[in-house]
C-alpha cells in the first residue's frame, strides 16, 4: 500500500489528477491537460490556408494535449511469489470499464462525444491490456521477497482547435520514466526513514 500511496503522491506533483485507483489491483489512472500549440505549425496552416483559399485550415493545428499515465504495482509475498488476486477476464473487464467511464466523465466539458469516446476508448483498452499480458511479466519477477513490481506506461493524445484528435501515442522517452521512477524511489526512502 505504501507503494501505491508514493506513486500517486509523484503523480500529483507532477501534475497530474487521479482519474481512477484500484488499490486491490494496484492500478492507477491519471491525466493532465497541456498547451500543444506550435508555432511553426500554426503559420504554416495560415499560410497553406490563405494560398488555397481555406481559412479554417488553421482550426486543424494542435492546440491540446492530453497526458495519461497507467500504473500497475504487484507487491510479492514473503516467498517471492505474487499474492493470489482475482486477475480473471470479468475483474479485468470491470477495471476497463471503470477506467472508461472516468476518462469519459473527466473529459465531459472540454471535448466532443466522438473525441471523448475515442480516447476513453484508448486509454481503458492499454489499462486492460497491461493488467491482461504485460502482467504476466510482472508475476514472472522474481525480486527479494517482499519487494514490489511497478510497472508504469504514459500516452499522449493531441488535439486540434476544433478538439478532434490529431494523434494519439504511446510515450518511449526514457527521460520522462526515469524521472517518474527517481522520485517515486526517493519517495520511498523517505517514508521508509521517516523523514
């Protein structure tokens, strides 16, 4: 449980708000909304508009974004093997639709239905996939008894003036979870020290 408190604890320093926590899975949903305004973007489409004639082409410029996070920690027992959890297909499909509905209502006034539904979508089926597959690898660690799993996944998702979806990614910058991983294990060492 510790472990869940810290991550969220880095997760809102961050800046990010907790869209959804199942501490019984040790998953963790959350997001934050950023400027993806570009410049050079924006005078090129103004430029491309004005030379075709469209002056709406502007409108399809990123102006947002949308910066989600998935966590999923495992503790490990006292013999190196992951405590029994209901993992089964029902409980996963609940998560996913609990993930949904939070990303859906969360984006309910900044975004359209279709782009709401897409991106709820999206992020729900990455949730379901790690706890389904990418899961499998965290009950294969076997790390000091006691020790705890994290695994942690971020995605971006950019949006246009009209706040349709330009782009959708998963994030690899390995700067990005380095950073989230020094300040979680600082975080850590400091409760574990009581300082």
């Amino acid at each position: 449980m510790a472990v869940l408190v810290a991550a969220n604890a880095v997760l809102q320093d961050l800046g990010f708000n907790l869209d959804e926590t199942d501490p019984e899975l040790g998953v963790v949903v959350a997001s934050k909304n950023r400027d993806a305004t570009d410049g050079g973007q924006v005078f090129l489409l103004a430029l491309l508009g004005a030379l075709g004639n469209n002056s709406n082409a502007v409108n399809s410029a990123d102006a947002t974004q949308l910066v989600k996070v998935s966590l999923v920690i495992r503790h490990l027992d006292g013999d190196g093997e992951m405590p029994d959890t209901d993992l089964s297909p029902e409980r996963i499909a609940d998560v996913k639709q609990r993930v949904h509905d939070a990303i859906y209502d969360g984006l309910m006034d900044a975004f359209p239905k279709d782009a709401r539904e897409s991106i709820a979508r999206s992020i729900a089926e990455n949730t379901a996939n790690t706890l389904a597959t990418d899961l499998d690898t965290l009950l294969t660690v076997k790390d000091a008894p006691g020790s705890t799993a994290v695994r942690v996944t971020f995605q971006q998702v950019v949006f246009n003036k009209l706040g349709q979806v330009n782009s959708q990614r998963q994030i690899n910058d390995e700067l990005i979870y380095k950073e989230f991983f020094e300040k979680l294990s600082k975080s850590l060492f400091l409760e574990a020290n009581t300082i």
